[in-house]
C-alpha cells in the first residue's frame, strides 16, 4: 500500500496525522499522580445530544516529577501499557 492517496483536482496528497499539545509543567495531580478523565457524548444530526452514564478516570502508576531523569511512566495512564 502506498504512503499517498490521489486527489481527482490537486494530484498526491501524502497521507500524515499529528498530535501537538504544550506540554504542561505543573499539571493537577490526584494523590501525586498524572490522571484523565474519560467520559462518551454523541451528538447526533438532529442535534440531539447524549452522555453515557458511566465514565472512567485513569491515573498513572508512579508519582510525577519533573526531574530530567524523569521515569516514562510518570506520564502514562494508558491502561493498555
């Protein structure tokens, strides 16, 4: 598979995603840790506009710090790691 896509009006497009975010230095912390919030809403054509009842809230599994030999995981709350 190609890394472009073909565009009938402007020729290859090359196909790129980012992320970019400030990194905040002194962000809210729950019991010393790096946390998320994690809550679904669909908002529909007509507009109409729905919450799932549940949400979670993820933290990370060491305390943060911002030393310069800071540990990966002060950052991560990804429950996947």
């Amino acid at each position: 598979m190609e890394n472009s896509a073909k565009s009938v009006s402007n020729g290859p497009i090359e196909l790129k995603s980012f992320v970019i975010q400030k990194y905040i230095e002194k962000p809210y912390l729950i019991n010393k840790r790096k946390f998320d919030i994690r809550h679904w809403v669909l908002l529909n054509q007509d507009s109409d506009l729905f919450f799932f009842k549940e949400g979670y809230l993820r933290l990370a599994s060491h305390e943060f710090t911002n030393d310069n030999e800071m540990d990966e995981y002060v950052h991560l709350t990804n429950n996947a790691i």
